[in-house]
C-alpha cells in the first residue's frame, strides 16, 4: 500500500458489476433496460457511500446487461463527481486498442480525469466469434493489443507494428488525455506468464481472485514486483477482484446471497463441466481463508485488511453483483461497504 516514493497510501475500496440481470420482489427477471437503470442508481450510491471507483463489465449475453462499459460509464460521469470510473475488465483481445484509448479518452474528459480501464482477456469468450476473432489467436491477440495500448496510453505519436491489425506510423490519437496518461491496469487470472506480461510493459496488476485461498497469490505478487525491477520499471500498483456481499450479519449475507450464487454458478457450471454449486463448498469460500468477501462489516472487514496487508495491494474491488440478487440488496450491501466496512479497514490497517 504504498507509492513508488515510499509514501503510505490509503487502501482504496471499490465495487463492481455486470449488470447481472436481476429480479424483482416476485421474482420475475427484470428487462436490461431497466438493470442498466439499476447500475447507474448503485454508481451514484458508491460514490455517496465513499467508495473510491465504480467498475463495469464488458459481456455479449443474455444473463449481463453491459455490453457497452464505455456509455453506461458515460451516464454514470453525468450524474457523479468524485468517484473513479473504469471497466472490470475490457476485453481487450476482441477489440481495437485505438478505439478502447479513444473511448477512454473521452470518459476521462466527461468526467474531469476519472477514467481508468482494467485491461484483460476475461474469462467468457462470446465477444470471439461475434467480432470476427479466432480463438486460435487468443494468446498473440492479447499480447499484441496490449503492447500496442501502452503505448497509446502515453498520449504520444505512436509507431507499432504487428500481426493482428494494420501499422500505425508516428500516428496522433485523439482526444488526447488532459492530465497526459490513462491510467490503466493489466488484470490477470492467476498465471505467472500473465503477471510477467503486466511488468514487461510496467503497468499496475490487477489480480481475479475469485476462488480457491487469495493467500495463496502471494508468490505472484511478489514475481511481479521482482519482474518490473528486472525490467526497469518503477513501482507499480496492485490490486484485486472479489466477490462478496454485506449485510448486517454473517447469517443474513449468506441467506441473502446463496441462492442467486447457486444459480450463477449453476448455469455456468452446465456451461462448463464444472459440478453444482454446494452450500458447503459456498460456506468455505465464506470463510477465513476463502475468497468470498461476504458477511457482516466486521467479518468482510478482517478479511480485506487481511488480504491487502498480505498481498501488498493498494486497491479492492468487490463485485457486489451477484446473478440474480435484487437491486435493494445490493443497494444495502453497497451503503455497508462504504459507511461500515471501509472506515474499519483503514482503521484496522493504520495500526499495523
């Protein structure tokens, strides 16, 4: 949690979404329209809250509502002033760097220098076909569009070359950054090739943690802080994704959130191979050691000062979305995070 000068920084705490398609009281799915309407509601009561970023998903199917990150961060930077704004993730193998640099060039100047983008490969894979990619690129797709991003994201001329786009010559791209350079992170899943590829290019991690024990990320954290020295690059920040709920209490967060979680992770277990969703395997990734910030601002807040402290990490993020959860509990659970959860964080942090 600190700066490249050594400066302490505040752990800084944001949320995420989907815009997972929600139900209402009866339980009827509720129309995207409406869900886009929803996340722009949830993005205003963050910022109210004191969260510092709002961070949306890019996906191309019918259970997510966000197929277009940069429009609804656009309505959002409308209607809100401080909080930082950016996606969770961009895929960026599916798209074009200039286009992405110039859509997140004009956020950051709708929204006064707000802008940030999660740059990354995701881990649905619709958005291949639907624009034209093979899947059979997906690696030199990836890493060529990124190298060609950090350097558009410097605001200069840019000269590049490759196998996945046309050469750009000493080319301007516009608008150009008021404040110079789009911030800007790599989000990776967990490979050591991923975490180097970050470094290789010196820019800030992002870490998906949506499984297993996050303690268990340490050594990548600590590859990639080794690498951006063998590379030559300063410093650089690191944060991390997961999911979570809060409530007033440990039980209520967990009734609450399992039986829209089961259906998720139903649908996409069916999709995937993966067995059905148990409460018991639910119930351990709630606990101590797992990933699932989940429960009562006490408990989420152990576990996040936790997890920064030993990972090193100067932001989380929770995707506070969940299938199929209703608006008015995330609306709770986003009011907790911010008023409860957060100050006792940084308390918990500033006396270690």
């Amino acid at each position: 949690m600190s700066n490249s000068t050594g400066n302490v920084q505040p752990l800084e705490i944001g949320i995420e979404t989907f815009g997972d398609i929600t139900v209402d009281a009866n339980g009827v799915p509720l129309h995207a329209a409406q869900v886009l309407r929803n996340v722009v509601a949830e993005a205003r009561a963050a910022e109210a809250a004191g969260l510092d970023f709002f961070g949306v998903g890019e996906h191309h199917r019918d259970d997510y509502s966000i197929s277009a990150p940069e429009v609804v961060l656009g309505a959002i930077a409308s209607v809100t002033e401080t909080i930082r704004l950016g996606t969770a993730v961009t895929v960026l193998s599916s798209d074009d760097p200039v286009r992405v640099y110039e859509r997140f060039a004009t956020l950051d100047g709708l929204s006064n220098g707000r802008a940030e983008v999660i740059l990354g490969r995701g881990s649905f894979i619709e958005s291949f076909p639907l624009f034209g990619y093979e899947l059979t690129d997906y690696e030199l797709l990836f890493e060529e569009k990124l190298a060609l991003f950090a350097k558009l994201r410097k605001g200069e001329p840019v000269s590049w070359s490759g196998q996945t786009r046309s050469a750009l010559r000493n080319q301007s791209v516009y608008p150009p950054i008021e404040r110079g350079t789009l911030d800007a992170w790599v989000g990776v899943g967990g490979s050591p090739e991923s975490v180097v590829r970050a470094a290789k290019h010196g820019l800030p991690l992002f870490l998906a943690i949506i499984g297993g024990q996050p303690m268990a990320f340490e050594p990548l954290t600590r590859l990639y802080k080794r690498s951006l020295e063998e590379f030559g690059h300063q410093r650089q920040k690191i944060g991390a994704h997961f999911h979570g709920l809060v409530a007033d209490t440990d039980e209520e967060a967990m009734d609450l959130l399992w039986p829209h979680y089961k259906t998720t992770m139903d649908r996409l277990g069916a999709e995937r191979g993966w067995p059905p969703a148990s409460r018991m395997r639910f119930e351990a990734s709630t606990g101590p050691d797992g990933s699932m910030l989940a429960g009562s601002p006490e408990t989420v807040a152990r576990k996040m000062a936790r997890f920064a402290q030993g990972l090193g990490l100067s932001r989380i993020d929770i995707k506070y979305s969940a299938g199929t959860l209703p608006h008015e509990t995330m609306m709770r659970s986003i009011e907790l995070l911010g008023t409860k959860v957060k100050p006792l964080v940084l308390d918990m942090l500033s006396d270690k």
